[in-house]
C-alpha cells in the first residue's frame, strides 16, 4: 500500500489540484493508498511504524516541502520507498531527478554562524538568497514572480569580498554578488546554473559570480538558462569539492533549497548522509503496481 503525503500549501495552495490528478491515477488503475497531509502528520516516522501495511511513500510537494523533509525526518529510519512527485512552485531538485528516475542521492549539511541545516538541491550566500527571500515574501506570486524579484534584489544589493574554501584551498573574490553550492543541476525555477552538478555524489558544484555590477550581474543571469554563463570566466568562477567553506565580509540572506536564512556570514558544507529517492513516473507505477494488483 501507498501512504501518499502531500502539502496542500505548496505552490502558494495550488497543489490541491496536483494532488487530485494524482489520487485520480491511483483509483483509475486500482493502487491502493492512503491520504494525508503533512499539516497533519505530527510524526512521519510514527506514522509508518504504525502502519506496517504500507510499502511505499509517495512524497508531493516543491524544493521547500523536501527541504522540511529531511530536515524533519529521519530518513535512513524509513525503510519504504520513497518517491517524489512534482507539486509545488519550485521543482528545481526533480529536474535532476527525473533523468535518472532512481538514485543514491546526497544530503548536504550547511553548519552557519546562525545555526545547522541540511539541503538536498542547493544552497546559496548571496543575491540568489536574496531573490528567494523576495520570492518567498511575494503575495502574488506567478510565472513571472521570480524575474521581477531577481531584478529587485539586483538594484538593492551591494557586492561583498568573498573568501571561497573548496577542500583546503581558498581563494578570496572582490565584488561577488553570489556563491552558490549545488548538489542538483538546477536553481530558480529551471536555471541550469551548475550543468556538471551529480545529485548522486558527494562533490559539489561552486559557483561563484565576480568582479560584477549591477548590469553585469543581470546579464549573466540571463544568460544561466542558454548554459552559456559557464563561457564567461571573466565574471564566472566554477569549482568542484567535498568539503566547502564561504565567509563574507559582512552579514547577508542565505539560502538552502530556497528556505531562507537571515545574517550569515559564514558557511561549511558537505555531505552528511544520503538516501535511495525515485521520481514518480505514471507509466512505470502503472506497469509496475496495478498489474501487479490486478
């Protein structure tokens, strides 16, 4: 039996409509589930111990409903399977995923002068926290949300000296507006910012923007979608490591799987545990489970 967990706050409450489509395939090809939502689940763990009966776990929701997850959770205690289902305003960490369909997949943890958390996609010091926290805020958010947020936190924010660490070696860079840490190819609703990124080990893509302004920071985040960004090493710096470290000048937004956190200025991050995670296809659930139910 399938527990089917779903966030009826994701996609600024949009996602009932996903959730229904979902249940609907479920019923149509005779899966049998169980409903609930994660308002209601005080303890997930308890709940499957519970429920002996089910065998997989089908998660819905975006970045920010995994990011609860396995900041919640204990993951490696869960011995159903877990799959991941597209439901929210931002997929970025499935657009990894899909491709793969099943995999071993990392789990960061980012140890701040603020406090620990874990992340799955990515995390970022900088513009691209700063964009989330604009995002996040957005009473009326649509398609359009993020690039009218992204050029408001362009016009406000001020470049910091930044000191990159990637395993032992450091390098300081002047005038940076971001360092993003990526596990997961994919950041801002469908940015391909670090195309080499392998959700499946435990090195990270660094990607560090430079010796910017404000107009030339725009430009670039223009360019991230065509994939020509990693061509300009004039403004572009992209590092691969185990173990990451990033201090600043001065307090800034950060972010991890686009939750956001306020005055950080420094960062650690690496790897810490991982867990076998399936994107949810319908044609192999409907191959695979309702014949075997029939």
């Amino acid at each position: 039996m399938f527990l089917i967990i779903h966030n009826p706050l994701s996609n600024n409450k949009k996602s009932k409509k996903t959730t229904s489509k979902i249940v609907s395939f479920f019923q149509k090809n005779n899966i049998d589930f169980i409903l609930r939502s994660t308002l209601k689940i005080e303890n997930l763990n308890d709940l499957l111990n519970t429920n002996l009966n089910v065998t997989d776990v089908l998660y819905c929701g975006g970045d920010g409903s995994i990011n609860y997850l396995i900041n919640n959770v204990d993951m490696a205690a869960i011995k159903q399977n877990i799959y991941l289902a597209q439901s929210g305003s931002g997929n970025d960490f499935l657009r990894s995923l899909k491709p793969i369909h099943t995999g071993t997949i990392a789990i960061g943890e980012a140890k701040t002068d603020q406090k620990t958390v874990r992340f799955i996609n990515g995390c970022g010091l900088g513009v691209d926290a700063a964009v989330c926290h604009y995002v996040n805020n957005d009473t009326k958010k649509n398609k359009l949300s993020y690039f009218i947020n992204a050029f408001r936190a362009f016009s406000s924010f001020q470049p910091m000296t930044m000191n990159v660490t990637v395993d032992g070696v450091t390098t300081s860079y002047p005038k940076t507006y971001f360092a993003a840490i990526q596990n997961g190819k994919y950041f801002g609703g469908g940015m391909k910012v670090a195309p080499s990124a392998d959700p499946t080990t435990n090195k990270y893509q660094v990607i560090v923007a430079h010796h910017l302004n404000a107009f030339t920071v725009n430009a670039l985040f223009m360019t991230i979608y065509s994939g020509l960004h990693t061509k300009i090493k004039k403004y572009l710096t992209i590092l691969e490591g185990t173990d990451i470290q990033l201090k600043i000048d001065s307090p800034r937004y950060f972010q991890t799987d686009g939750e956001v956190m306020e005055n950080v200025s420094e960062v650690s991050v690496k790897a810490v545990t991982s867990r076998v995670l399936s994107a949810f296809d319908r044609a192999e659930f409907r191959n695979k489970f309702a014949q075997k139910l029939r």
